[in-house]
C-alpha cells in the first residue's frame, strides 16, 4: 500500500472530456475534500459538462499523514522520476488538471470559515476565487514556493477548521458552487464578494516556548505596537501593521501563520497591486 507504484486517483462525471476538476486529499489528513468529492459522487448529478474528481494523494490519505516523504502542496510542478512519492503524484497532478479550471480542497486549524488562495500570475483561476460564496481572496507567492496554486488555473480553497463536520459541509457546498459558476450544474450560483490580500511573510513562534497563546484574529487588521501573541512572561509586538493569515497557535509547528496584507476590494484593483498578467495574455 506505501509502496513506490503510487498515482492519483481520478474519476470523471459525465460525458466528453474535462475542463473542469475537483480535487481533494492533496494533504492526507485533511478528509473534507475526500468526503465532499464522495457525496457528490454518489448523489450522482447530471452534470451539463464532465468533471475530473481527483483523490491527489491515496496512500497519505490511507495513512492519515499530511504526507509521507514530502509536503506534496511544496513540491509542484513535480517530477514523475523522483524518489519521493508526493513529487510524483503532484506531476501526476499537475498533468491531469492541465487545461483545466480546478478547485482543489484544504483544511486548517486557523479558521472555521472558508478562504481561498491564488497565485497572482494566473487570471483565470482569481476570477473563479472571487465569484465563490466566501469572504477573503489571498496571493500566497510571495510566502510560499511549490504550491499547487503555481500550476495554471488552480483555486485552492480552506473549507474550514480540520477533522469538523462544518468543513465537510462547507467544502461541499463549494463544491456544488463551483460546479454551477462554471455552467456544470444548472442554477444561478451563491457568489461572494470578497476582500483581496497578499500573504508577504511567516510568523516566527517564540523558540523553546511551550505555553504561548495567540491575541488576534485572522484577517483582523493589527495596528504597529500591538501584541499578537504572549507567554507568561513576554509579549510579541507587531513592528509592522499586518492581517493574519492562517495563524493559529497548533497548526504549524514553527509559526503562528503569516502576515499578510490587504491590497484591494474589487478583483480587478487586486490584479493591479499583484501585477496578475491580462486573461490570454
């Protein structure tokens, strides 16, 4: 079951050839996606254009390990050649969804309602972002490398807080928004109107601290001098202002989060301050 023939697994929903996809379990211990991708499954829909549901990563989610040689969301685009078996399943990934709009579904410990994130380079996929029914936007490339949001027309969504019933509920919902922004069910979608952020840098955890808590909510605005986080014997000041991206005190085990901040109120002035290329261009 762990051993080195691993591969995706996918399954496509109605007639013709994808380009559309809907992907859960790229991190093994996070089974909301896994669970919505199943029930839409088996209500089975009649689709008005097919779907590619894709189970990312099996034997992680098997073992109910975030991973087991490599965080697989850090290593796309992938190598179908490497020894580690999530940077073949990303390229696997990676070929799969190519040419297609993909929603792909994470959990967390930071936050109960959903988020989604994008890279700044890719249009097509911040334009499905900002239709979903959710409240926040967020550019993670300037944090993080090898996310699965680098490869193109990829929307990566946090449906909600790890291991709840309500992110099982919520990425299912998503799901079924996806599905009818994008024409694949019939009925006018549930659409949000979100704010739009860019996710700069992490958040150090004090070394060696054990009993630390955090004082601030994410995506709640904390002002230069104001503490973010405490011990018994010291607090933490922002030097800075920032938004709090994902921060939660158990989540990372070197970080709280990130810092991050918000660039705009509409998609089309959040392009501007990300530099995001013109649809085509």
């Amino acid at each position: 079951m762990f051993g080195d023939d691993v591969t995706i697994d996918a399954t496509v929903l109605g007639d013709g050839d994808p380009d559309l996809a809907v992907v859960g379990g790229v991190h093994g211990d996070e089974p909301s996606g896994l669970r919505a991708i199943r029930h839409v499954l088996d209500t089975e829909p009649d689709l008005e254009r097919p779907v590619k549901f894709v189970v990312a990563n099996p034997p992680a989610a098997v073992a109910h390990r975030r991973y087991l040689d490599a965080d697989m969301n850090r290593v796309f685009p992938g190598d179908p050649d490497a020894g580690e078996r999530e940077r073949r399943l990303a390229a696997q990934l990676g070929e799969a969804v190519d040419g297609s709009l993909a929603l792909s579904m994470h959990a967390t410990h930071s936050s109960a309602e959903p988020l989604a994130f994008v890279s700044g380079d890719h249009p097509a996929a911040q334009a499905a972002a900002a239709r979903l029914p959710l409240e926040h936007v967020v550019n993670h490339d300037p944090a993080v490398d090898g996310a699965f949001t680098s490869c193109e027309r990829v929307v990566s969504v946090e449906v909600g807080r790890q291991l709840t019933e309500d992110a099982t509920q919520n990425a299912t919902k998503l799901v079924r928004a996806f599905l009818r922004l994008t024409d694949a069910l019939p009925d006018d979608p549930k659409t949000g109107s979100p704010a739009f952020y860019t996710m700069r840098d992490a958040v150090e955890k004090p070394a060696g601290e054990d009993d630390v808590g955090l004082l601030v909510d994410n995506f709640e605005r904390v002002d230069a001098g104001t503490a973010y986080a405490a011990t018994p014997d010291e607090e933490y000041v922002a030097d800075d202002p920032f938004y709090p991206v994902l921060m939660s005190e158990t989540g990372y085990e070197d970080i709280f989060g990130y810092r991050g901040e918000r660039v705009a109120d509409s998609l089309a002035a959040a392009r501007e301050a990300w530099g995001t290329p013109p649809e085509g261009g």
